[in-house]
C-alpha cells in the first residue's frame, strides 16, 4: 500500500514545521514501512544547522524514522487515534550528512509489539547509500 501526504496527515498528529514523511512507498501494516521525506533547503532548521553548511540534524532525521515507524501501527484500525511516543534509542549511528536536495528513504520493520510498548529497527538512505541506522523504542498510549 502507498499513501500521499493527506493520507500520511489523517493517520499521524504531526503537523508543519513537524511532519518529516512526504510519502508513503511500501506499507505493509503491522509490519513494514518505506517512505520518503524530501529534504528541501526551506526547512525550518537550516538557517541554524548550520548557516554556512546545511546539514539536516540527525535528531530529526531519527524523528523522521520514528514517524515511519508510527504508521505501520496507525494504519491497524485498532491503532489509530492514539499517540506513539518515542521511549529510547539504541544502536545509532550516523554515516554519512543529510542535505538539502536529499531524498531521505526511511525502511523501517516493527521488531515487536506488545501490551503498549515495540520496537522498531530503522535504516535511512539517501541514492540507496546508509546515511543513519537506529533501533528505537516506543510506547503508544491513547490520547488524552
């Protein structure tokens, strides 16, 4: 399954200047997802990371990661309408800088779920080369 920006919006709360998914490429709820955000020299963050060399941080681009994730449970009816919180970070690694231009492809698997907290293992690349690896934590809780 894919899903543009509208369908992205109707699943995640995240809103501009925070919604870094443009597009969904492959999602198999439950399981998988792979999605683009295209990194665009007008992003919030660049006139001061850093102003004479933009780089996308890498704290967004494991933010970015974590909204991938988030959909392959929102996309499960069961799921939708709460809130997914990031609960850790574990095996990260940056390889190689984010910058404006880029297209950042996040392919991520849920690992497990169970009873409100998972964990999802997280690659993102740019022109198919690694440029971060995570496996992240989660909790989804409902709203309140």
């Amino acid at each position: 399954m894919t899903l543009n920006s509208q369908e992205i919006s109707a699943l995640l709360p995240h809103r501009y200047p925070f919604l870094l998914v443009d597009r969904v490429l492959e999602l198999t709820p439950g399981e998988h997802c792979k999605a683009i955000k295209n990194v665009t020299i007008n992003e919030p963050f660049f006139p001061g990371h850093f102003p004479e060399q933009a780089v996308m941080p890498g704290v967004l681009i494991l933010e970015s990661l974590a909204q991938t994730g988030a959909l392959i449970l929102h996309s499960l009816p069961e799921h939708q309408g709460k809130l997914l919180y990031l609960a850790g970070a574990d095996k990260v690694r940056f390889k190689k800088p984010v910058v404006p231009g880029d297209v950042l492809v996040n392919d991520v698997k849920l690992l497990w779920y169970r009873r409100g907290f998972g964990r999802i293992t997280c690659t993102a690349s740019v022109n198919d080369e690694e440029v971060a690896e995570a496996e992240l934590a989660f909790s989804l809780t409902a709203r309140y």
